[in-house]
C-alpha cells in the first residue's frame, strides 16, 4: 500500500473520526462528575483521585483531539492504547465479576481490545494524508 493510496488514506480518516467520540464522551462525562469519577480512582476523592482523574480526562479529550486532527496522531494514539490498557484492566475485570454483570464487563474488555487494536494501526501507519498534519508537512508551491 502506497503512501498516496486513497483506500487507506480514507480508512484512516474514517478510523479516527470513529475513534474519537468514545474519547469525548468519557472525558466530558468525567467533567460533569468529577467527584465521582475522582472516587472511583485510587486516592478516592482525595487529592490522588483527582490528580488522576484531571489526568484521565486529559488524556482522553486531548489525544482524542489529536487524533482526530491527524496531529501528532502515533503518539496521541500510542498514549491512547496504554491508558485504555490500564483502565481495562482496572475497570472491566470480568474474570472477578458477579454473575450479573460478566457479560457486559467481558463485552467492555473485548471492545476495548478492538480499541486498542484499530489505535494500534494508527500509532504504525500514522494519520494519512487527509490530516492536519499532512497538511503542514505538504511542501508549498512557489508563487
């Protein structure tokens, strides 16, 4: 596959426009409930919760952002793959779960593997050419 090659440019596209409002949601959700979010972290409301927390929704509103954009898209989506590893295994432990909640704690595990998976392919292939990015790094034509 080409550098230039349209299919994958605009899989690409397609994949981080996907992406993104998974990221938006929780972050926002973590703004408006901010305590509780805080709460659920270690260091409970106290101050490490909230660190945590301010840093959670960093992460996901900012490299959400950035992949979106296709600006600096491999490491916002490679930060994206180890915080989403970190929260699966402290959020979406199906093995430990009751009886009524292993299936949608499994089927939040496997979404999120799938998560990580597609990230993964932009952390190796990059943006695209349909990107903020591509568009700052396109030489300029001489007037």
């Amino acid at each position: 596959m080409s550098e230039n090659d349209p299919f994958k440019n605009v899989a690409l596209l397609a994949a981080r426009i996907l992406f993104t409002p998974l990221f938006y949601y929780s972050g926002i959700g973590k703004i408006l409930a901010f305590s509780v979010t805080a709460s659920r972290l270690p260091g409970g409301g106290g101050m490490l919760g909230k660190v945590l927390a301010a840093g959670a929704l960093s992460i996901e509103l900012g490299c959400g952002t950035a992949v979106l954009l296709g600006l600096l898209a491999r490491p916002a989506a490679s930060i994206l793959i180890a915080f989403t590893f970190a929260a699966t295994l402290m959020f979406h432990q199906f093995w430990a779960a009751t009886d009524a909640t292993v299936v949608s704690q499994t089927v939040n595990f496997l979404k999120n593997l799938g998560l990580m998976g597609g990230l993964g392919l932009i952390a190796t292939f990059g943006p695209g050419n349909y990107s903020l990015q591509a568009i700052l790094l396109r030489p300029r034509q001489a007037a």
